[in-house]
C-alpha cells in the first residue's frame, strides 16, 4: 500500500482531539497515511491555507465553513465536511469582578441560565445609569457556534450582543490573557479555555454550552468542496481513521493518554491534568466554587461525528440573529450541502467492515 | 495619484514591517503606521481610522480583523479582507508569502491590487532574504565541522590534509551520503572513544 500524506492545520482546542489521536495513536498511519498536523494562530489561516491548498484539510467551526462556503466575511472558498470533529464543549467565563456582580445581582438559582442572563442584564442597564462603559463579550470567531451561543444566552435578559454589550473576537489561546487585563468583561470559548481562566484564577465559569443546547454542532474535519469529489480515497481514509480514534476517546481507561497527547508543546502547550479533567467532565468553576460535574460535557462518539445538514439551519438562524445575513432559500441549500450526511455513511460502512486487529 | 489613504501595518517583525514599509512609501503611500501589538488590534484600529490594514498571517488578531465588519455600532466603519476572487494567483501568492490585507469601508479594487502586490514582493524578499542568511549560517557551520571531522581523521590515521578530505569524499560517495553527515558521525564516534 502506498503511503498518502495529508496535511491538516488545527487551533489548540480540546475538539481537535480526534485528529491527534488519528496520528499520535496510529490510526492514520494503519489506514496508510502519514498525516501532518499544523497548529495554526487563526481560524481565518486555517480557512485561506485549506483553500490555496497548503493544508489537504482542516479543524474548522461548523459556522465557519458554511461563511466560507457562501463567500460572506469577504472569502468565498467552498468547502464540505464528510465528518465533524466533536459536539459541544463550550462555555463562558466571566472576569472575577464582573462574576462578583453578577452573584450581587442574581435573583434566584445562578445555574439556571436565564437568572444568570437576567442579572447580566441588571448589571448593564446599572452600568448605562452610572456612566461607565459598556460590557465587552468576546467569541472565538465572528462566525461560530460560540457567538450564536452568546447571543442565545443574552437573549433570555433582553440583551443583545453588539448592542447592549460590545463584541469583540478573541482567538482561544488568547481568552485568557483578554480576561486578566479587562480588554474583555467574558468570553463563550471551547475546551479547555474556560477551565484555563478559572487555573489562572482570572475567571468564574457562568455556565456551560449544554446548560443552553445539549448536541450542539462545533467543529467539523473541512476538506475544500472540490477536494471531496476529485480525492475520495483520501477523505475516506483520514475520515476512517477519525472514527477510530473516536472509538478510542471515548473510553475513560484512555483519558490519560488522550490528555497527554494534547498537552504536547506542539499541540495545546497546557498542563496535562487541566484537560484530563475536562475529559471526565470536571470543570472548575472558580470564585470559591466546587468543581462542577458535567455529563456528556464534550462529545467525541460516532454518534457525534455525522455532519447533521440540519445544523445548517441553526447556523444560519444565528447569523440572521447576529445580523450577518439576511438568508435566502438558495443559501439555506448552499449551506446544508456543506454538511454530508452520505459520505459520512460510506465512511462508517467501510470502517465497520475493516477487521479490527 | 491619490495615496491618501491611511495604511496601518500589523506586524510584530520589526525588520520586516520596516522593508515593507519603505516598500509602500516608494509606491508614494505616505501615511504609513507600524504597530506590533497582537492584542488591542481593534482599539488601534479605533485609534488610527486606517483606509487599509495590512497584516502578518502569524498575528492571532488576524480573527479579530476579519469579524469587525460584523460589530454594530461600535465600529465607525465596515471592514472586510481584500480578496479579488477573479485572481486566484493573487490569492495564493499572498497566503503563501503570509500576508493578508484588509480594506475599510469599500475602497477600489485596482488601488488595492497595487498595495497588496507591493506587500507581497516584500514578505518574499524579507523571507528569502532570512533564507539566505540562514543557509549562509549553515554553510558555515557544515564547514566547521567538516574541517573538526578532517582533523580527526588526519590524527587518527596520520594522513595528510588533502588526503584526510579525499577519504571521508569516497567514503561519502561510496555509502551515498553527504559530506557533513560522514563528519558529524565521525565526530561522534571520536567523542564517545575518547
């Protein structure tokens, strides 16, 4: 067998995992690729190096590639995901302060993310009474699953994000380091971000993405549209070789090594013990909290993986929401296309048949 | 010539932000501002009103660039990437001398394409320019240990100089090996049979 080699750029996240493991623990190399993996500093790389072809694929928000797909943000570079990388895992940590006055203003139970959204709502309309300036909430990327998540959770206060509270985008690595020097008030981040805030003890987790939406769509393995079509059996292998490493993440007896393999300087570059909790759930909430468990915090099952044309439709509905759209029924079908359920079928057929040595 | 326009330039390599802006003064742009902060890019932005924005493809707040056309109200004007989609070459050559330029608020393509190109030639010569130091580094360096290799050769089998170089050649050629990794083997068997 000929060896294939595939070069994929990734952002430093939990969601990356699968590919990771697809080379660390072998996987790619027993479906004979030798698979490159790039970390990359910005989604928008990660976009343009897939579309010139620097990358054969990419870790990419499901939101993203559908933006890309339809030429909006200014790129029009087609791409498909004949599997998606995870779902959920995102949450939102406010700064130390800003979470003190949330807890001051909280009527009822601070789990509940509508009290918690209703007391953030409390704390701008004080904040517009006294002066001071507004709250600045920052996503990873102007077009994720985090900023839709963000919307929906100021929405149960009234609130809209880009009007009652800035906006600004803040790459994942730098989450941290925005929130200890107040250039942002919160952030909605995946894996291990939020967790990394609290160590840091610059943030308090509010609350956890499937607090607001359990299932929920994130990152996808992209491949560039034409790329799907014209390299079938390249897709078909990476694709069989993430499905393994799925059946692989999601035994606990694995999480060690998993979260070794993450903490590598190359990959996430942080501690080892900070992502294995995180694996089993655990999440340190910070301001003098226990750590919260979580079921089902992040998803790696196959179950998991099948690119859902139907999360196009939530992606869109939150791009309208965010005013970054105004969709049609041709781009309703242009970006459903983006997500394919069949290839995704013919991955998985194929992997079940593969002998298991 | 209308280089009015207000170019704010994103990059945290000071040598290489200086060549391209020596680059874009030359092409008469005048109004020209370095900054190398990788954070507080939108307040810069707020702070400078820039017409175009060039930046670094290894600089993080690259994202926040890209989204700021989506902010409301607290961004004064839109600004989107600067992507000719009828000229693919024009894509690729920019992704892969890693550089990427932004417009505000619509300004003419034509005018762009020539600062774009102009900060393209200049990442390329930067990098090959580094390219060249870097091999001139590492010629040096083969060298020295070719000539550490040749010393040890000449002890241990009392050869002379020419002599010395003649044999780790054939033994090179003969086991289809470069010169300098002979050397480096043979500096690492001395070592270890000290």
């Amino acid at each position: 067998m000929t060896t294939l080699h595939l070069r994929a750029g990734f952002m430093p996240l939990v969601d990356c995992a699968l590919l990771v493991l697809a080379k660390d623990e072998g996987f790619a190399e027993a479906e004979g690729l030798h698979l490159e993996l790039v970390r990359e500093v910005s989604w928008s790389n990660l976009r343009d190096k897939l579309n010139v072809r620097l990358f054969d694929a990419a870790h990419m928000l499901g939101p993203a590639a559908i933006a890309a797909t339809l030429g909006i943000g200014g790129v029009k570079a087609p791409m498909a995901a004949p599997i998606a990388l995870n779902r959920d895992g995102a949450a939102i940590t406010l700064s130390l302060r800003r979470f003190e006055d949330l807890a001051r203003l909280a009527e009822g139970d601070l789990a509940d993310p509508g009290v918690s959204a209703r007391a953030l709502a409390a704390m701008v309309a004080r904040r517009k009474a006294s002066g001071l300036p507004p709250l600045t909430f920052a996503a990873v990327f102007g077009f994720s699953a985090h900023i839709y998540l963000l919307g929906e959770w100021l929405a149960k206060g009234g609130l809209k994000l880009g009007e009652d509270v800035r906006f600004e985008v803040v790459p994942p690595p730098q989450t941290v380091e925005a929130l200890a020097s107040g250039r942002v008030d919160g952030f909605c981040a995946g894996a291990p971000w939020n967790s990394a805030a609290v160590a840091a003890g610059v943030g308090a987790m509010v609350l956890a993405s499937v607090d607001l939406r359990r299932n929920c769509h994130d990152k996808v393995l992209a491949w560039r549209a034409d790329d799907v079509q014209r390299r079938p059996a390249a897709v078909a292998k990476l694709g069989a070789a993430i499905l393994k490493a799925s059946a692989w993440a999601c035994k606990p007896e694995n999480f060690t090594r998993m979260a070794e393999h993450l903490s590598a300087p190359d990959r996430l570059a942080l501690p080892a013990p900070l992502i294995e909790r995180i694996l089993h759930g655990e999440l340190i909430q910070g301001a003098g909290r226990p750590p919260r468990p979580v079921e089902r915090f992040i998803r790696f099952d196959r179950e998991a993986l099948r690119p859902d044309p139907d999360d196009a439709d939530w992606v869109l509905a939150g791009m309208e929401q965010a005013g970054q759209l105004f969709a049609t029924p041709q781009m309703r079908e242009i970006a459903r296309g983006v997500f394919l359920p069949d290839a995704f079928e013919g991955i998985a057929s194929t992997d079940l048949r593969t002998p298991k040595n | 010539m209308a280089p009015k326009l207000r170019i704010l330039i994103v990059d945290a390599n000071q040598v290489r932000a200086a060549i391209i802006e020596e680059g874009l003064r030359e092409a008469g742009y005048e109004q020209l501002i370095r900054i190398s902060a990788t954070t507080g890019l939108v307040a810069a932005i707020e702070a400078h009103d820039p017409d175009v924005v060039v930046i670094d493809l290894e600089d993080p707040s690259r994202d926040a660039l890209a989204d700021m056309f989506l902010v409301s109200q607290h961004v004064r004007r839109p600004i989107t990437m600067f992507v000719d989609q009828s000229d693919s070459a024009s894509i690729e050559a920019a992704i892969e001398a890693g550089v990427s330029a932004y417009i505000v608020d619509g300004l003419k393509k034509e005018r762009m394409q020539a600062i774009l190109q102009t900060c393209i030639s200049r990442f390329n010569a930067f990098r090959k320019l580094r390219e060249e130091l870097d091999e001139a580094r590492s010629q040096l360096e083969e060298r020295k240990t070719i000539d550490q290799a040749k010393r040890i050769v000449m002890r241990l089998k009392g050869l002379s100089e020419d002599e010395a170089y003649a044999l780790m050649r054939r033994t090179a050629m003969n086991e289809k090996r470069k010169l300098v990794d002979i050397a480096r083997s043979l500096i690492t068997a001395a070592e270890m049979l000290k």
